[in-house]
C-alpha cells in the first residue's frame, strides 16, 4: 500500500473525508443540461456548419467558430503522415468539435464556476482507452495548440506512457454524459433543443427580473420609437420610465395620485388601470389613460389623453389633460381596464359589466344591452381631434346604424375582460396578425379567453365560458354568441389575466404559444394553435428546476398575484405580479419570461436602442431575488485556482409576517459578499402540476434545512505531484484532509432571511425528484449548527454538542412543488436588506416542543377537530393530515388548502407554522376504509381547528384519497 492511498484509507475510517468526497461526487454524478461555454442556451446557426457538421442543428457553434475549430484541426494534423492521419485524425476531430456540442459546458465543466474549467472536453472511459492505445502521443499536439510548447510538456512527458494517469486525466465520471456516450444517449437527446417539460408534462420555464419595489403594477408598455425604453404604471396613479439598460428615471412619466380612485384594500379593482400611447408616438406625443374617478361621489371611468411635455420627451404636460370619454359604474367592481391601439390605428377600450354579481342591471344585464357602453369593448378614431370632439367613430363600426345602439361598440356580451393583446404575427410568414386575444373573468364557474371580432356577441350573461349562466337567455335561438378558444374551472384559478402571443426572436421555441395566467391562483398557462383544425391545446407553465435554469441572472420563482402580461419592444414576453394585492405595498416585481432550452442565434437579435435626452436622475436595477446559478454548493477549492467572489442577493419582501421558508438554504459560498434570503412560503391552488405563488422548482424532494457545513482547508504540501485531471482535485483535498479542522460559518439572520431550523431532523427540501440512493453507496453527511453565530464569526471550531447526520427520508411527488414568498409590508425605520440581531446563546440547545405528531395526549378525551400526520417513515413533524370529528379520524383534501390552513395544522400540533403544503397525495395515501372528511378548506390563519376555517359540510366532497393534503410544519 502506498503512503497516499493508506492515508486515503486512514481518512475514510476517520469519517472526516466522506463530506469532501460526496461534494466532489456532487460536480461528478449531477444531472447535466444543455449549455454552452458563454453560459448561454444552445442555438441553431444560422449558416450550416462545414467542418463539425454534426452540430449544424443544434450546438454552440457559429460558422465563424466552426471554421476555427478547423483551421486548429489542420494545423495539428500537419504534424502526421497519411497512417497517421487516417488513425487519429477521428480522434482529434472529435475532441476539437465538443466545444460545439450542446452539452459543451457540462464536458469542460464550465457548469460549475467554482471549478476550474478543463482544459479538454470528458470522455468516457472506454473511449479514453482506445484513444490512448492508437494515438496517445498527439495528446502533446492538442495541449500545445492552446499554449506554449513548454507550457504541458511536464504533463504530457508523464502521462503519456501511463494508461491510467492518461484517462484520470481526459475522462469525466459521469458515464451517461462524457464523450461519445453523451451524443449516443437517445433518452437525453429525445426532444434536445425542444421547451423542456417535467413528468406531468409541464412547460419548464425561467424568469429573469427586471424590476421591482413597484405598487400594484397593473401596465407596462413600450412607445415603438426605437429607444426600447418601456413605461410602467402602478394602481396608485404613477407611470415610470424604465431604460432598455434597466435603469428608471426618478420623476414619473404622468402622476395622477390626486385624481384616481383606490385604496389600499387589497383586491381594490379601482384605480389607474392602463396606458396607451399614440402609435405615431414620436410625432404625435400624445398619450392615453383609462382610471377610476369620483366626481360628486359617483363612481366614474374615465379615459383621458394628455400631451408629452415640450421640455422632456419623460413626462407628460400634467395640465394637456382632456377627457375623451366617462362612464358611470354603478358598482366599484367589474371595471375593465384595457386601452389598445389596433393595427388600424383605432383605440379600442375594454369596460367591464357594471359591477355586483351576474350582471342583475335591466332585463338582460348590461353586456347584452347596446344601449349602454357597459360590458362592451368599443372602438373610437382619436386621430385630428385638437379642434373639435374628442373622438370620432370610425365609418365600418359594425353598429353605426343600428336604433337604440351606442356606434362605438365594437363588440359585446363579455363580463370584465382583464388584459388584452394583439397578434403581432408570425415573424416569417405574418399569419395571425391583427388578432385581439382577450382573458374574459368569470362569475362562479369558468375564466375564459376570447379572439374578439368585429360585431361579435361574447354571451354574457346568457353564457360563462362554455356553460349556460342566465338558462332563459341561453336557450334564445338570436344570441348567437362567440364561444370562447378555451376556457378553465376554478378549480385552476378564479381570475384569468389575459396574456401574449409570443412573436419576439430570443426565444424561437416558444413562437406562436399564447402565454397567461390566473391572478388568484398564480397559476402561468399557455395555448398552441392547431393551424389545420383551428383548435388550441393547453399546457400549463411551470418553473424550471435549478438545473434548468442554472445560467446567468435567471430564477425560477416568482410572486403569486399575476396581475397584467407585456411585451417590449423587440416582442419579448414579461408578466408583473405581486406578493400583496394592495395599491400602496410596495411589493410588485416585473419578470421577463426565457426559455433555458434554446436561443436564437448570436447576433441575430441584437438591437441599438435611440438614444433619449433624460432629466433628472437614474436609479439603477439591483435584483432581489437570488439567482440560481448562486444556488449551487461550492465545493473543496483547488489550491490552484483562484478563489471567487460571490454576491448573492435575494428578494427581501416588505414586512408581514414571520420568515416562512420551504426550500432549502444555499450552501455558503467562499467570502460572500452579502448574503440575504427571500422569505419564502407554500400554498395550493393547484391539483395538475403546481404553479407558485413564489413558484420555484418544479421539485418534489424534500432536504433538512440546516445550515450546511462549509470546509475550509488551508494549502498544504502534497507528498507526490498529482499527475491527472481528477487526480489533482482528489489528491489535493486527501493529502490534507488529516490536519484539516471541519469548521462551520453559519450565518447571521437578517431582516427578510431565510430562517435555518435547528438540526433536530434531517428531512430534506423541496428539490427535483431524484432515483433514491442504491443501499450499497453511503448515505450523505451533513453537518449542522444549532444555532447561528453573532455577526462577525465567520469560523466557530466544531461544538462539542454537534454530530453528524445523515439524510433521511426522500419524498417524491408527480407534481413540481410550488414555493412562494409571502411579502412582508416592511416599517418604515428598516430598510430593505437591514439586519437585525437574532437573540440567543451560541450553545443554546434547541428543545423538541411539546405534543409534536400525535395530535393528543394519552389518557384525554379527543375533541372534535383534533388533528394528527401520518407518516409512512414514522416522522413527526410532517405527513398526511387527518382530523378527528363526530368520533372517527378522516382525510382533508387539497382543494383550495394553503399554507395558511397548514399553520392551523401546525400550530395545534405545537410547531410554529406550516413550511410547505403538499398536494396529490405526496406524504402518503389514505386506505379506502378512511372516510374523506373535510373538502374547500379555506383558513386565514388565526383560526384554532379547520373546523372553523371556511369549507364544505364535514364528509361532503369531490375529490378522492389521491388529493390527501400533507404538511410539512417547522
């Protein structure tokens, strides 16, 4: 035996090696997904390639790159006879052209930025040996095309003659992944270059932030004048001004606070509810609200138009202001909301019904009366206005001559139709153009989305999506109405906001997918058309999991209250939402929509935004949430590499209540700059594959949430000189692994940071769903801290009270799990990201709470709506919910369950609060003989039973024992 490998074995036996190992076997084993060297999605080229023409669908190479590669190719082969060409020539060839490949990132291991990159693609093992036997010595040749010839010739004079020192340096473990087996995979490269789905089916989807600490915004739109900038509007009565490079002016475009009617109540539907500017906009510089207004205490829509300042192409004149048109609101809801200009130069404007429940004004409701301008979409001519009206109507109005009828409407019957859009159609061939997309919201039962046509009649209120609402009206033989391209249960949602036809040029995947979303249930959906039949089919949206979106700047969670979709520009999609429906929290976030899958080609869709004079100042775009390609664990630094810096940032809510967190922390990384987590939160509205109110991962794996340990070494002195790629990481951390202290740097709680738990259970974090561990392999180490240390300890020398655990349970769900921040409206006195001392001794020992997991005690008479979990793996603070009424134990199922009714559950239980919900039956299914007991469950929080939270009559239900709610509780 060796010295080196009877101090490898001494280390083993010691068990301080095996966190080293499994973190390196971490970068070896994980999942790969397509990406390129520069961190980018891969691409189809827009030329052919001529030299590794087996990428020419579908790589990261250009032709610029693959010729190149070419010129490198010849140059080494220069160095051969004809034998020699024909034997290694493939071999070279091969080599050279993975830098094409589209899983170039995972063959050099540019995945992982605290790596170093190799310096050659992976190859397999087998592949490696054939490699070495016919043509190991052009390895030299390979080394010095990418530097000085003296710069590897130690390297290669050693390995050259050694199999084995040769293929520890070229091969890469991961056997489904290296070089050629990766190309060969017909499973991974199935639908390569196609939207990446999950199990259910799912679109995976990422976002990118844009902007945030906005108020409820409910418009973003951009003036098509070549400067890219966009123009958002927030409920409250301000519009700014954003820049294509992110930054916001600091005056607003147009403030209107003084005039609009709101609230602060949340779910107000009054207020500023849109913007549309004149789509001559440079010359004409006029533009157009729709907002609530009190005049004589009616409640009033108005719709105005103001003219641009002469001083500032950023703001408006505040005193241009003209109405164009007011309209009495019987009731403050049901407003609409939409102003568009069509590509026939028109505006068209979108009013609600009035307001209450079921349209109840006249005879047949308002929608059907064309008489009144309300529930109706209408569309005037504001061309040449200055001197006379206000507007005109436009000469093919389709009810211009009809008795008794408004001449402005263009269409009619819809309820309150939230978020419109227009086809820009497809970039190549046009199809689609014109096309007026409308979400519909619905009264009890459905949410709908409309094609909205000339005269059209949308049948409301004879009609709620595809059923009969008013049964007397539906039946009349002259509605003859418009059925709507799809239309959803609230079982899906309860408030549809309409979206976009993607139409941009970053994404070519995702063109032609109408993509929106549902308000109440933060659900994101999208439709595809079938251009032969004519009919669209449905597939929800989901957040990618990490190793999805794992690229520059993206995340995958976003805040649950969709509130309106944009387009920029270039025709690239966004959604904003927020974290509370209120007008004044300053919760509301833009997120720009990416698909990781593929990219346009480099250069393709580059644009050179007009410059524009600003006035005032700039306030440059931080993020706030956390990327995920900072999520990633680091692993043992290489004593040769050079340590990196990390900033990680992540969303920091306004203030609400305490930090509730169902995912887990990221492991610390070397020398963070500062470290600041969201407050993160679960909820259900889901039965197929979960949206987020914060949705991230589509995941199902549950992880502890600890503080993970960070391992510190410092350089010591190797007894032999590492000889290959792998070897030089493994022998670097084994030579020093014996006079390696294991110390821990967890972290200070700050305001709006992720809270750790203490160690006292090592139940995994909601993650991607992952094979479980074969029983022959070790079972992962993870080393928690109790408590976090004070500010400033960045080492603590292992207490003598901690030990090592190992991870438990892993649960797995057929659904991507939902993760979602609840905001917290924040004091006035701390800023976004202050940190506040957390109390407690650093020895504190945490205790178990009382009453955990059994719902009961022994010897006490159960009361009704006493509850308990079950757990299959005998765990207490998680597992099915069962309530005890009328003397027997029952199931709840997971409609409408949130994490607020997993509080109640939790709280009776003796835990502080609900960490995640899990639906479809995830922590475990009921046998037939349980009774389903309780249905609906809505909770706001407080309540001490489900018994006294809203639901359906105990044993009254549509569901079965596959949709038994589980909770996770901390």
């Amino acid at each position: 035996m060796t010295p080196q490998t009877s101090d490898l074995h001494r280390a083993l036996h010691s068990g301080l090696l095996l966190p080293i190992f499994l973190l390196l076997l971490q970068a070896w084993q994980g999942c790969c997904h397509p990406q390129c060297l520069d961190y980018k999605p891969p691409f189809e080229p827009q030329q052919p390639l001529t030299f590794c023409k087996e990428y020419s669908k579908f790589g990261c190479c250009n032709l610029d790159k693959d010729e190149e590669i070419a010129v490198r190719f010849y140059g080494i082969m220069n160095n051969f006879d004809h034998s020699g060409y024909v034997t290694c020539g493939k071999y070279i060839r091969s080599i050279l052209c993975q830098e094409c490949s589209p899983y170039s990132a995972h063959l050099y291991d540019a995945e992982d930025a605290n790596t170093p990159m190799r310096i050659l693609p992976g190859l397999c093992g087998d592949y490696c040996s054939a490699y070495w036997n016919q043509c190991r010595y052009t390895l030299s040749l390979l080394l010095e095309d990418l530097g000085g010839p003296q710069r590897f010739a130690n390297l290669t004079a050693t390995i050259e003659e050694d199999r084995r020192k040769f293929c520890d340096f070229l091969e890469l473990k991961d056997e489904e992944y290296c070089y050629p087996n990766v190309v060969s995979n017909a499973e991974l490269n199935a639908n390569l270059g196609f939207v990446s789905e999950d199990p259910t089916g799912c679109l995976e989807l990422c976002l990118q932030e844009v902007a945030n600490g906005l108020r409820n915004p409910v418009a973003m739109i951009h003036a098509d004048d070549g400067t890219h900038r966009f123009f958002v509007a927030e409920q409250l009565g301000y519009v700014w001004v954003y820049l294509a490079n992110g930054s916001r002016i600091d005056r607003p475009f147009l403030n209107l606070t003084h005039a609009v009617l709101t609230s602060p109540w949340a779910g107000d539907e009054r207020g500023f509810l849109c913007l549309g500017l004149h789509p001559r906009f440079t010359t004409v510089r006029k533009a157009y609200v729709y907002y609530s207004v009190s005049v004589k205490r009616e409640e009033r829509i108005r719709i105005s138009e103001f003219t641009l300042s002469p001083y500032d192409d950023n703001q408006v004149d505040h005193s241009s202001e003209r109405t164009i048109l007011e309209v009495v609101e019987p009731a403050s809801n049901h407003n609409g909301g939409q102003l568009l200009f069509g590509h026939d130069g028109y505006l068209y404007i979108f009013i609600g019904d009035g307001g209450r429940a079921g349209d109840p004004f006249g005879k047949f409701g308002n929608s059907q009366n064309k008489s009144t301008l309300l529930g109706k979409v209408l569309r005037v001519d504001i061309e040449n206005n200055d001197d006379g009206a206000p507007y005109s109507i436009p000469s093919d109005n389709p009810f211009l001559l009809e008795k008794e009828t408004r001449p402005e409407i263009y269409a009619y019957g819809v309820r309150n139709m939230w978020r419109c859009s227009i086809d820009r159609g497809d970039p190549v061939t046009g199809r689609g153009r014109g096309r007026l997309f409308c979400g519909d919201v619905g009264q009890n039962k459905f949410e709908e989305v409309d094609i909205i046509l000339k005269g059209g009649n949308y049948g409301w209120r004879a009609k709620e999506g595809f059923s009969c609402y008013d049964r007397k009206l539906c039946q009349n033989s002259s509605l003859d109405d418009i059925l709507p391209i799809f239309a959803y249960p609230h079982k899906l949602g309860r408030s549809v906001t309409g979206g976009y036809i993607y139409r941009g040029c970053q994404m070519p995947n995702l063109n032609g997918l109408y993509i929106f979303g549902d308000f109440m249930s933060g659900r994101l959906m999208s439709l595809k058309e079938n251009v032969t039949t004519g009919e669209w089919k449905y597939t929800e949206i989901c957040m990618g999991r990490d190793r999805t979106c794992r690229f520059p700047k993206l995340i995958n969670s976003y805040y649950k209250y969709i509130i309106s979709f944009a387009e920029d520009e270039a025709g690239e999609l966004y959604f904003l939402a927020t974290g509370a429906p209120s007008a004044k929290a300053r919760a509301g976030v833009i997120y720009k929509i990416i698909d990781p899958s593929r990219r346009a080609p480099p250069g393709k869709c580059n644009v050179k935004p007009s410059p524009i004079k600003i006035k005032g100042k700039l306030i440059h775009f931080h993020p706030n949430e956390e990327f995920v390609i900072n999520k990633k664990p680091t692993t043992t630094p290489v004593p040769t590499t050079t340590t990196r810096k990390t900033t990680t940032t992540t969303k920091t809510p306004p203030r609400r209540k305490k930090p509730i967190v169902i995912i887990k922390p990221p492991m610390p990384t070397r020398r963070p700059l500062r470290r600041t987590a969201t407050t993160r939160q679960t909820t259900a509205a889901r039965k197929t594959p979960p949206t987020s109110m914060k949705a991230t991962t589509s995941s199902a794996t549950f992880q502890p949430s600890t503080v993970p340990t960070t391992v510190r070494t410092p350089t010591a002195t190797a007894t032999t000189t590492p000889t290959g790629y792998r070897t030089t990481i493994m022998t670097a951390a084994f030579s020093r692994i014996a006079q390696t202290p294991i110390v821990t740097t967890p972290p200070t709680r700050t305001h709006g940071r992720t809270p750790h738990y203490p160690p006292r259970t090592a139940s995994p974090p909601l993650s991607s769903p992952s094979p479980s561990p074969s029983p022959s392999k070790p079972s992962r180490m993870v080393l928690t801290s109790a408590h976090p240390e004070p500010p400033g300890a960045s080492v603590t020398p292992l207490p003598p009270h901690w030990r090592q655990k190992t991870t438990s349970s892993v649960f797995t769900s057929q659904n991507p799990t939902i993760n979602i921040t609840l905001l917290k409206i924040q004091e006035d006195k701390v800023r976004l990201g202050e940190k506040q001392e957390m109390g407690g001794e650093a020895n504190q020992v945490y205790k178990r709470p009382r009453g955990r997991g059994n719902g009961h005690r022994r010897g006490k008479k159960l009361r009704a709506g006493s509850v308990r979990l079950i757990s299959a793996d005998g765990l207490s603070d998680r597992g099915r919910v069962e309530i005890f009424i009328r003397g027997q134990w029952g199931t709840v199922c997971d409609d409408l369950f949130t994490t607020k009714a997993g509080s109640v559950v939790c709280r009776q239980l003796g835990f502080k609060t609900a960490l995640a919900v899990m639906k479809r039956a995830v922590l475990g299914e009921a046998d037939s003989a349980v009774r389903i007991l309780l249905d609906d469950v809505e909770c706001e929080g407080d309540e001490r039973s489900l018994l006294e939270c809203k639901r359906s009559r105990v044993g009254k239900h549509n569901c079965s024992h596959e949709e038994d709610v589980g909770v996770i509780c901390g």
